[in-house]
C-alpha cells in the first residue's frame, strides 16, 4: 500500500486520538478548577471540610464536599484523573513527531530562517521541549511560595524559548515546539508532581498518618498553573492554519501576545468562579489580541510594488510549477499522498476558486513551505498582481 496514503491514515487517527482525549482533559482540569473555586464553607461547620458545592445537572442534583485533609475514612471506590493528561501528550507527541520529525524539510525546516540539517532540528526541538520542563519545574520548587515570582519567571522563560524557536525553524514548526514544550510541561505536572503527591497522601491515610500537606498544595498549584496555559496552547497547535500569525520578522512577538491573551482570558473565568469580576483581565487579553492584529495586518511589500497582472498563462504556468506538484488531484511532490486541506489547482477554474486564499499564502511565505519549490519574488510578485487585478481567466 502507498506509503503516504498511511502517512495520512496515521495523522488522522493520532489527530482524532489526540482531540478526543484533550477534551477529556480539558473538561476535567476546567471542571475541578471551577470546583475549588465555588467552594463554600460548610453549613454544619465541619472542622473537617475545607468547602462544599451544591450543584444541578444532567436532571439531578449533587452534593460535594472537600476535605482539608484526609476524609474520616478512605472510600472503597476512588476515582483518579491521570489517563486523559497522559494519552493526550502521547497522542499529541506521537503527531508532532509522525509531521514535524517525520517531514522535518517541509515543515519544521525553513532555509530562510536557519539552514540546518533535519538532525539538527529536531535535535534542537528536543533540546527546547526538555528544557522547558525542567527550566519550569526547578523555579516551582526552588521558589516554593513566591506563585507571582514564579510566574513572572516562567512567562519570561517561554518567552525565549518563543524567540529561540523562530530563529531556529519555520514559523508553524515554531508555534509547534513551543506549543509541545507547554503541552509536555503540563503533562509532566501531572505525571511527576500530581499523581505521586496524591499517591503519598493515599498511602499516609492508609497507614494512618496524617498526608504532607505540601503534597496537596503542590498539587493544586500545578493544577492551576496547567489551567493558565491551557488556550494558549490550543492556539498554538492551532496556528499552522493562520500563516498571518506563524510569518513573518515578528512572529516571535505573535507567540508572545497569543500566550498573554490566553492567559488573561482564562484567570477571568477563574476568578469568576468564586464570585469575583475583574473585568480589566478581558480588556487586557482584548488589548493583547488588538496589538496582534495590527501587528501582522497586511502591508505593502515594496518587493512587489509596480507589478502589473500578467496574463493568466503565465500565473498558470508558475502554479503548476511551484503548487500543483502537491495541489494536485495525484501529488507527485515525494510524500504527499493527498492535496493538502482538499486544494487543487490543476484547471483554470480551480486556481480562480482559490485565488484569495492562494494570495495570503504567497504574500506570508507560508506556502511552498520552506519554498521547497523555489518560487522567486518574482513569481510571487505576478501571482500577487494577478489577485489583486480580478482573478481574471484571459
């Protein structure tokens, strides 16, 4: 069987993995988050209870307590929250790797950028994943308590891995590494501090001992911490599609405001949880995504100014050359087994069709990827004018 019809076989079922148990965990870490944040203090005043919720949903009512330390007795079921994290960064890294590995000339690599080998690069992506964690994990424990420090730090810190990684690779391989390196780091939250601080204070409960409470704390800082990057980096492995956001000399500052938005936004409904509005976190975040998109507006390149439309010929001739080598009903471009996104613009009437998106794409760069079909500024220049004059077929 053609090797690149199970390339795409394999990205749809680790893509379709990968949502299914994002959401799952999504929905888990967004819920508990709320949970803690709508506690109120027990009505019987239990010395024993930290909080509890009433709740309606599904058609029923639910009563839910938290405990500031152990419960008077372990339960016979308890329910744990650890397969959704874990499954959703194997899937999530397995498609990182089977795309940004597996093609790293197409999509990680951009010669413009940095003229490096695949080895390199993905040596490189590795590197910035890893240290990622560890950079973060060692400023949560050595400033244990100082959360505004840490956090400071730790935005610091994605902020130049952010500007690492687009000196380094293309810009979706970019957004990518940086969206991987926060994923990693949230699973490895939960991996490496949540479950084994709640492993401890089971077992301590079982031998009758009362748990560290700086299992639980560490747990719940984490959990929080995984909470504020959570939109940042759904828009992260979102972002190949919005070349507007992955090209171009500021890209690095895109990454940036995208994690700031993200982040503001979410503390939002966090805090609205336990009653309390700060509208000036959506302004903010409103404020970030504003400078964003006048940021990476379109803008006159002077390399194309003056260009006039050539005759379609001659747009026809430079798309199938430079395009349609994947754009094609049968791709001959080594690799690809399908027209990326359902593209193809072979006739006259399929390049007209997709003529604007056709001119964002030229105009970022974003496509040839890492011009692997050698496009000139030229031929850029003609297909812009083309555009910009009508489309027209004459």
């Amino acid at each position: 069987m053609d090797a690149a019809y199970l390339w795409e076989w394999a990205s749809l079922l680790l893509r379709w993995l990968h949502v299914i148990t994002a959401i799952a965990w999504i929905g888990a870490s967004f819920y508990f988050i709320a949970l803690d944040n709508s506690l109120e203090a027990p009505k019987d005043g239990d010395p024993l209870v930290r909080g509890e919720q009433w709740s309606l949903h599904g058609g029923g009512f639910y009563y839910k307590k938290k405990f500031k330390g152990a419960p008077p007795a372990m339960p016979a079921t308890l329910h744990w929250f650890k397969w959704e994290a874990y499954w959703t960064w194997i899937s999530g890294f397995a498609l990182f790797a089977l795309l940004y590995w597996g093609r790293a000339e197409t999509y990680l690599i951009d010669p413009e950028v940095a003229d490096i080998s695949v080895w390199t690069a993905v040596a490189a992506s590795i590197a910035i994943i890893v240290a990622g964690w560890v950079v973060y994990d060692q400023l949560c424990k050595r400033l244990w308590g100082r959360e505004g420090l840490i956090t400071a730090l730790a935005f610091l810190w994605v902020s130049v891995l952010g500007v690492v990684a687009t000196q380094l690779f293309s810009g979706r391989g970019a957004f990518l590494v940086i969206g991987v390196t926060m994923g990693t780091a949230m699973a490895a939250n939960v991996a490496h501090v949540i479950i084994p601080g709640q492993r401890r204070m089971v077992k301590a409960i079982e031998a009758g001992q009362e748990p560290d409470p700086k299992d639980g704390l560490a747990g719940k800082q984490r959990s929080v911490h995984n909470t504020y990057v959570t939109l940042p980096v759904l828009l992260m492995m979102l972002s190949p599609h919005y070349p507007m956001l992955t090209q171009g000399r500021w890209n690095w500052v895109s990454l940036i405001l995208l994690v700031v938005a993200g982040a503001l936004i979410r503390q939002f409904f966090v805090l609205r949880h336990s009653g309390r509005s700060n509208w000036a976190l959506p302004v903010g975040g409103a404020v970030a995504l504003g400078a964003l998109a006048w940021l990476v507006a379109p803008r006159p390149d002077p390399r194309f100014a003056g260009v006039e439309a050539p005759p379609f010929a001659e747009v026809q001739a430079i798309v199938a050359a430079r395009c349609a080598t994947c754009h094609a009903a049968n791709p001959s471009f080594d690799g690809i087994g399908a027209p990326p996104k359902g593209v193809v613009m072979e006739t006259a009437q399929q390049i007209r069709r997709w003529a604007q998106p056709m001119r964002q794409q030229v105009a970022s760069e974003a496509m040839p990827p890492g011009n692997l079909t050698d496009i000139t500024d030229e031929e850029r220049g003609k297909i812009l004018a083309w555009v910009a004059g009508g489309a027209r077929l004459d």
